[in-house]
C-alpha cells in the first residue's frame, strides 16, 4: 500500500523541517514544502497531495485561509490547519473553509498522528460516500421512469432528466422547492383526500399507487397522464429522512386506451346493423316465399311453422275473395262477417 503524501506550507523553516521530520518517522512522505500561499496552490495542483497541513499565518498577500479555500473548492484536497496565536476573526474565517482539523503549534507528534489519520480517514470515507451519490444519480438518471427526491420537509434534493421533462422544472431551479410546488397534480388527486404525495407518504409510511387516475401541471402546458408511486426514505432509526417519487408520463397509454375504446364501440355499432339486417326478411316480389338462413325458398306459412314463430290457419282475405269471386263475393264477404260476428240471441228467448 503507497504511503499517503503531505503537502506542507509553512513560512517558518526550522518549523516546517521538524514536522516533515515527524511525518516521514510517521510512515508519511512530504513531496514538497511551501512558504507562501501562491506557492502551495501551485504545488498542491502540481503534486496532488492527499492532505495538505497548512500554516493559518504566512508570509507575502495570501494568508493561510485563502489558499486553503482555493485547495479545497478547486483540487478537492482535504486541509488540516496549522495554528499558534491567530486572532478570532481569522479563525472564523478559517472555519467557512471546512478543514478537516487544527493542530496547535509546537506541535506534538501525538497529535499530529491522530489529527492526520482522522483527516485522512474522513477524506476516504467522504470520497467513498461521494462515489456512491454520483453511481446512485447515475443510476437514477439513466432509468426509464421520471424520479424525484426530497429530504424530510418535502424540499426536492435529486430529479432525474425524465422528472425534469415531464414537470418543466430544470433541476438547479427545482432543488430547494417544496414538492409540492414542482408535481402539481390534478382535481382527481385532490378530490380524494390527498395532499399530495409527499404527505401521503409520510403519513402512511407505505408505497403510495396512484395508478393511472392522475393528471399533473407542468410548469408550462397542457396537463399530462401519469401514474406514480411514493415511498418514504427511512432513517436507521425509522425516522423520515425523506419521500422518492417514480411517476410516468402514461399518454400513449391513455392514446391506446381511446382508440380500443373507440374500436369497440365500432364493433359494436357493426354488430347493431349485422342484427338489423339480419333482422329484414328476404321476401320474393313474385311469389312471396320467404329466403331462410340457409338460402332455402319457403312459403310464409311454411317459414313461420320452421322458425317457431307460432301456428298458422288458413283463411282467404277478402280482397283475393273479390278477385276469385267476383260473382258472388259480397255474399261469401256478409256470411264470413255473419260466422265471425255472431249476433246473440234476444233476451229472455
């Protein structure tokens, strides 16, 4: 395993010559020292220390703190500052910087171990963690559903591309909002008693499914169809640490949805005409048989005893009367009424 390297920046020589000393005794290798601000910027971006101990008071225009920020934000290197007598107002300034410790000039070998290894471990452990958001953003960022994350209070610390496209909130402008204000769902939503999917979550501490009865705002436009669910982020402790939402935009669903229910309603119109004409009766213009379903020829009576459509008896309307019986068909027409119509016989006969 390569020993870890340390950067020292200090003005004083004899100072800086007794600390590299206690460092290589240490197991530690000191690539170079600096003296001045400007110096230990050059060399920390030239060497790529894993730790720099930095003197708070140097020599020339740059001070201590003022290196060390520009270490920290540009190089990411850890800092432990090195301090005998500053004054207050330096201190807080030092402070702001996020050093990883102070060691108190003379330093103490003992001292110096500890406030070295702890610096070095919590860089790591930072490192690692850092790793990890970034393979977990990565991770979020490439799957195929939108996903939005929130802290304990319902502020939005993570959305993915997806989340930003369906909302209309880029992310640096969604981050700190409440969730709330970025998923703005519709009436449908509201009409059930929700707040939402950050306090429903919360409140029943469950995944939360919305289906697809949803519709969300986004920040310019139509709505859009989604279905999402919710789920709480827990600490180790079971307390809330915060709300993940997975949602989706589900419009070509809704889209086939319409045109199978616009097919079906087709279907059934079709089958509606195939029972109306099913229902016309192929009548002959001549003869008047009827056409059944296999394409057979009957006579009326005939085709009504077949169907089951009742029985038939047989008489002679009085028109074909006039026509067969010209003669006599008044006659046969005043009997037929006599025998149809009986008169009934006086009362008391």
């Amino acid at each position: 395993m390569s020993r870890a390297r340390i950067l020292i920046v200090e003005d004083e020589g004899i100072i800086a010559q007794d600390i590299q000393s206690t460092l290589e005794k240490l197991g530690y290798e000191v690539p170079a020292i600096a003296v001045v601000g400007e110096e230990a910027i050059e060399k920390a971006a030239e060497l790529q220390p894993d730790l720099v101990l930095m003197d708070i008071v140097l020599w020339g225009g740059m001070d201590g703190v003022e290196a060390a920020t520009h270490i920290r934000e540009r190089l990411h290197i850890p800092v432990i500052f090195l301090t005998a007598h500053s004054d207050n107002a330096t201190l807080q300034r030092a402070k702001v910087t996020g050093p990883y410790g102070y060691i108190v000039k003379p330093l103490v070998e003992r001292e110096l171990r500890i406030g070295v290894e702890m610096a070095l471990q919590k860089h790591a452990m930072e490192r690692r963690q850092a790793e990890q958001q970034q393979w977990f953003a990565s991770t979020l960022t490439s799957v195929g559903e939108a996903v939005i994350a929130t802290d304990a209070r319902g502020e939005i610390r993570f959305m993915n591309p997806l989340a930003e496209s369906i909302t209309g909130w880029p992310q640096l402008e969604a981050v700190g909002q409440h969730i709330d204000n970025v998923m703005v769902l519709s009436a449908e939503v509201a009409s059930t008693g929700s707040h939402g999917p950050f306090a429903e979550a919360v409140r029943k501490g469950l995944v939360i499914d919305w289906g697809s009865n949803t519709w969300l705002w986004p920040r310019k436009g139509p709505s859009t169809p989604i279905d999402y669910t919710a789920a709480r982020i827990r600490e180790e402790d079971g307390a809330t640490a915060g709300v993940v939402v997975v949602f989706r935009d589900i419009t070509p669903r809704r889209e086939m949805e319409e045109d199978r229910e616009r097919l079906i309603r087709q279907l059934r119109g079709a089958l509606e005409n195939v029972k109306t004409l099913r229902a016309l009766l192929p009548v002959c213009a001549s003869c008047k048989k009827i056409r059944d379903d296999q394409g057979y020829w009957a006579a009326v009576d005939a085709y009504i005893v077949k169907q089951g459509l009742g029985n038939v008896s047989h008489s002679i309307c009085p028109d074909c009367i006039r026509q067969l019986y010209p003669s006599f068909a008044d006659e046969i027409l005043a009997e037929v009424a006599k025998a149809e119509n009986p008169v009934p016989p006086p009362a008391g006969s």
